[in-house]
C-alpha cells in the first residue's frame, strides 16, 4: 500500500500538483511572516533599549507567528478557514472583508501565487529529490525576505543566517560521489566568503567615498546566503543582474512615481530575484557569460 502511494506521488504530474498546493498553503503563511515579524523584532528592541535603560519593559498582547489567530486589521474579525484558503479566498471575497467590507490588500494573494508558481516550476524542472525540496526552501525565504524590505528596508538575520547554513547543508556531500545538491562544498565555502567580503567592500568604499551608507548589512548576509548556495562562480552574475534590475527599478521609481532621490531603494529584492534566476538558470548563464568574456 506504501508502495503505491509512493509510486502515485513519484509520478511528476502528481508531484508537480502537490508542489503547487504546498506552495500556496507555505505563501498564505509568508503573509503572516511578512506582516509579523518586523513587528516582533521591534517589540525586542524594545525591550532591550528598557532593560538597557533600567525601565520595565513595557506589557504588550502576546505576538508571535501563532499568536493572535489571523483576523481583519479593521474590525478585528477572526479570519475563518472558508476565508483563508490561497488566493481563492481573495477572490471570492472581492478582495473584501467579510464582516466590514474593508479593502484587503491585493498583496495577500500576490504572495500566494508567487509561492504557489514558483514552487510549481521548481517541481517541473528538478522533478522529485533534494534539489527541488531545497529549491521550495530558498523559493519561501527569498519571497518573505523581499516583501519585507520592500516594507521595512530590512533583511532580518533570523532568516538571511539560516538560509547560508542550509545552503551549506544542502552542498554537503552525502553520497560520496564529490558534489553537492547545487555545486561542490569548497564552492560553496568560498561562496558565502566571497558574496559576503564583495558587499562588504562595496559598502565601506561607498561610505569613506561619500560619508553615507550605500546599503544595509543584511544585504551582505544575503548574498553570502546565495554564494552558499551556488559556489562562487555564480556570484559575478548575481551581482550584475541584481544591481541592473535595481538601476532600472530605481530609475523608474524615480521619473514614474517621483520617488525622491535620498529616500533609500531596498537592494535585497533585487539580490533575491538574481538568486531565483540563478537557482534555475545559474550554471547555463555563467557558462554563457565566460564564453563571450
């Protein structure tokens, strides 16, 4: 009877279908890390800057990424399980509050879906194994990690840290034969060095340069994250995609929604689109781009 489950679930149309499932039910959970965690984060700071201070920390509602139960910011009504099925729900409601009729933001499902299709491309193009479970993990991480510091101009170390450690995990050899889920080991080693030292750099010359500072410390971790990944040789690539679609993003920003040019452009969802392009992509692309170099 096992046997047959697993031969059911080993079949790609069937493995691809579940990925799509597990991707929307993981991205309607990204909502809850996107919109929570930054709010945690700064309840322990503080706390910390009180206890620094000698001042009992303030009493505030218990908040955690369990605790309260899921519920409409404007009247407070608890979001039902009918009410929070991905991207259905959404759409179902008319983007609508069931109890108030207040907005509910398009962002929601957007995040949803994102998960959901790109967990679906992960399963069709690794097919079942290590690598597309891996792939679903950074998918999830890079997802949150972006919306967040699209709102928050923060990467946070609770999810850039682990990520390089499993990137590490991942590329371990296990089976003896001499590489890792994505690239060998030494690769990915140097990786997360090099990813790390060239932001690093980049950020101090800038700043001895102009007095200011150019980007943020979590955008470090984050590119030493995707050099554990996928090994130092990606990381030319990376670089180079991330920082033209954040040129182009920042100008746009600029000219179309007259974005003033001192407020700070967030660099991580740029790093994190290159990442997913190198997750899929990398090897060809860095191939292609040494050839014509």
């Amino acid at each position: 009877m096992i046997n047959g489950w697993l031969a059911n679930f080993l079949d790609p149309t069937v493995f691809t279908v579940s990925c799509t499932v597990l991707g929307l039910i993981v991205g309607s959970f990204l909502n809850v890390v996107v919109h929570r965690l930054p709010i945690m984060m700064e309840r322990d700071w503080q706390c910390q800057c009180a206890e620094l201070r000698g001042e009992t920390p303030p009493v505030q509602e218990a908040l955690s990424l369990a605790v309260p139960r899921s519920h409409c910011p404007a009247c407070g009504h608890p979001i039902r399980a009918l009410e929070n099925i991905p991207v259905i729900s959404w759409l179902a409601l008319r983007g609508k509050c069931s109890a108030c009729h207040a907005a509910i933001s398009p962002r929601y499902p957007l995040i949803e879906a994102l998960s959901g299709l790109l967990c679906t491309f992960a399963a069709a193009h690794f097919g079942y194994g290590w690598a597309a479970a891996g792939a679903m993990l950074l998918i999830w991480s890079l997802l949150a990690l972006s919306f967040i510091d699209f709102d928050k101009q923060l990467l946070p170390d609770s999810i850039t840290l682990p990520l390089l450690w499993v990137g590490l995990l991942f590329n371990l050899d296990w089976s003896g034969a001499g590489a890792g889920t994505y690239t060998d080991l030494r690769s990915a080693v140097i990786g997360a060095i090099a990813g790390y030292l060239a932001l690093w750099s980049v950020y101090w010359g800038f700043k001895l340069a102009t007095g200011k500072e150019g980007m943020g410390y979590g955008d470090f971790k984050l590119l030493a994250a995707l050099g554990a990944w996928f090994g130092w040789q990606v990381l030319p690539l990376t670089i180079l995609l991330s920082s033209v679609v954040g040129a182009v993003a920042g100008i746009a920003l600029i000219v179309l929604a007259r974005h003033g040019r001192n407020v700070p452009i967030p660099f991580g969802p740029y790093l994190a689109a290159a990442g997913m392009i190198a997750l899929f992509w990398g090897r060809e692309l860095t191939q292609n781009y040494l050839h014509l170099i």
